[in-house]
C-alpha cells in the first residue's frame, strides 16, 4: 500500500477470463511496462509489486499467478503461445458436419490431452510454489474464483492477505488453482485437487461462470484492507473482448443445439455479459464507500474487423495468435497516448501507477 500526502493508496489489478485471449493480456502489460521502463529509464519493471492485490478469473488467473509469483510475462506469452495447440487440440464445432460427430466420441480424449498439456505448462513456469508462499515471498494478496461442484457454489482461493483469513488455501499449489480456475466446461477438464491439509479432494470448474470479470471480488477485499478516508484504485484489464450483441429476429428465437454451438455459445455470452455488468456495479457500489474509489478499464480501443475471426476461446491457430499480439501492440500505444494527455482523468491515473512501478529486485525470476 503505497502512501500519497499521508492518505494510503490501495491499487489492485482485475484481469478477466478469455481462454487463448491471455496471450493478448499477457503481452499488452509486458509491452506497456517494457515501454515505461525506457520511458523511465530504469531496469525491467516489477508490475505484480506495483498493486497490493491482484484477482484473476480463467485464463486471468494465470496470469494473476504469475504476477504475483514475479514470472516475467514474456514466459507467461510463452506458455500460450507455445503450448495454446496442445492445450486445445480441438475446436468446439461450429454446426453440423463430420467434425461434430468425430467429437462426440472423441471429445473427452481431446479434453485429456489438453488437461495434461495445460498441467504440464503450469508447472514448468509456476513449479511448486503454493499460494500461502506467494504471500510470504511478495505480500501481494491474490483472489481467484472458481465453482466447487460438490456444492455448485462458488469458491474464491486466496492469500491470506485479510485479517480473519482462516488459511483454509495455503496449500494449494499455484499450478493447480490454476488448473482448477480455467476448467470451463466443453473446452476443458474438470479440475480434481487433493485438499492440501487431509485427505480429501474438491473438483472444480471454472471460476468465470460466476465472476468472468472479479472486479467486484477486488473490491470487497480492499474494503477489508483499507479503512475510512483511504483510496482505493482498480485496474480492470479485459482479454481483447469481441463487440457482442445481436439482432435476434422473430424466427430466429427457438435456438437448440446447434444454434448455441452445444453449449459453448451459452458458456460465451455468460462470459461476455459479466464484462459490463459487473463493471458497472462495482462503480455503484464505490459511490457508497467512505473510500476514495476510482475504478478504470483498459484498454479501451474497439477491436477491429479484421480481429473478430480470432476471438474464439480455443483459437490456437498461427495467425489468430499473431493477430493477438499485434492487437496489444497497437493498443500499448492507444494507452501511451492516453497517459500522456493530461485532459484524460483516467489516462492520468493509469500514468501514475506505471510511473510508480517498483523495479524488478533480486531474486525474482
């Protein structure tokens, strides 16, 4: 917690779910802060150590991790872009057609496959560190939510970062929360982790079927972290989001199967219906707070048409994930330009933060 004129300055970071799109998250915050280091001419930027929580849902979950584990994002680009095609060996099908019925027998071999290729990935970046080291290490709290389907309720793993923690995830390793965090159903394998302190276990789905968008998480945690008077800044960072919405006609209303892609297109508009949703709660709520609040998103650039076809969840193709990259490129310097306009409050503020990023100390990987 940083302190600004004696007033404590709380900063957290909400990195929304989006499968394959965390290649685009991951590589517009290494670009940014890669940008800001020349700018400041400084070594490489620590950007987890620049906020006292981060919530990550799905796919923002490992990103979220490994901010706070201090991983270099590059590595974290890498893991998409290097093992995104085994992780997803199929496409969900779009219709009808030999591709949907050589899947219904052999899509739960695709979801092994990817489940092993994803174990495999997590570990080699994250290892065996545990949640409750994280905090040791680093002192940056992290939320992460998922869905425990012995109960179908939600469950967020956390840090012990609030004063009445009860320590119950500790254990877990960083590698299988994320397992556990991005296990969307028809894309990828439940999640089955042995509960750290017995001899239990929980199976779990992902977290971004409740809390696609965790801004709200963030924000009720620095409400336990902070006291009357403090600020609080969130920082809620999107995966490259598709423009969704259509025009339903009249004779278009008795969607079955196929019209809703066998379930994925469902699991789609849940995602991408928290977005906004959620967004605009936490801002009602923050009106309400004896807390300075300031909620801001970015980006903020409209995906271009030529983008759209590379938005899947499990698109792994060579010129999807290009797409990706250069998108975060372009939408670094839409960013850069907005922190450098002193007529633009948000701008300003996401400024601030990147000029306050501590620098990568040693020991951290």
């Amino acid at each position: 917690m940083t302190t600004e004129n004696a007033q404590q300055v709380f900063r957290v970071l909400s990195i929304d779910g989006g499968g394959m799109r965390g290649l685009y998250t991951a590589t517009y915050l290494d670009a940014l802060a890669r940008r800001y280091r020349v700018t400041r001419g400084e070594a490489a930027l620590d950007i987890g150590n620049g906020f006292d929580l981060i919530a990550g849902t799905s796919t923002g979950a490992i990103i979220a991790s490994a901010l706070a584990a201090g991983i270099p994002l590059a590595r974290v680009a890498g893991v998409y872009r290097d093992h995104g095609a085994a992780i997803f060996p199929r496409k969900v099908p779009n219709g009808l057609g030999t591709e949907l019925l050589r899947q219904i027998f052999r899509r739960p071999a695709y979801l092994r496959q990817g489940a092993e290729a994803l174990t495999n990935a997590l570990e080699q970046e994250l290892g065996q560190t545990t949640v409750g080291e994280v905090w040791n290490d680093r002192r940056i709290g992290l939320c992460i939510p998922a869905v425990d389907m012995s109960r179908n309720r939600a469950w967020v793993f956390k840090t012990p970062h609030l004063p009445d923690t009860l320590h119950r995830d500790d254990g877990y390793r960083l590698a299988d929360v994320c397992l556990a965090a991005t296990a969307a159903p028809v894309y990828r394998s439940m999640a089955r982790l042995a509960t750290p302190d017995n001899d239990g276990h929980h199976v779990f789905v992902d977290g971004g079927l409740w809390a696609n968008n965790p801004v709200l998480i963030g924000l009720i945690d620095a409400l336990s972290m902070t006291g009357p008077g403090d600020r609080i800044e969130i920082y809620c960072l999107g995966t490259c989001p598709r423009p969704e919405g259509e025009s339903v006609g009249a004779g278009d209303l008795d969607r079955g199967f196929r019209e809703w892609k066998f379930g994925a297109g469902v699991v789609s508009l849940a995602v991408s219906a928290q977005e906004h949703a959620f967004d605009n709660m936490a801002r009602m709520i923050a009106g309400h707070i004896d807390r300075d609040c300031q909620i801001v998103r970015f980006p903020t650039g409209k995906v271009p048409a030529s983008v759209m076809k590379y938005l899947d969840l499990d698109e792994t193709s060579k010129e999807g994930l290009e797409a990706l990259v250069n998108q975060a490129h372009t939408d670094v310097s839409e960013t850069m330009s907005k922190c450098r306009d002193p007529g633009d409050p948000a701008g300003q503020l996401f400024n601030s933060l990147l000029m306050d990023l501590p620098t990568v100390s040693e020991g951290v990987r």
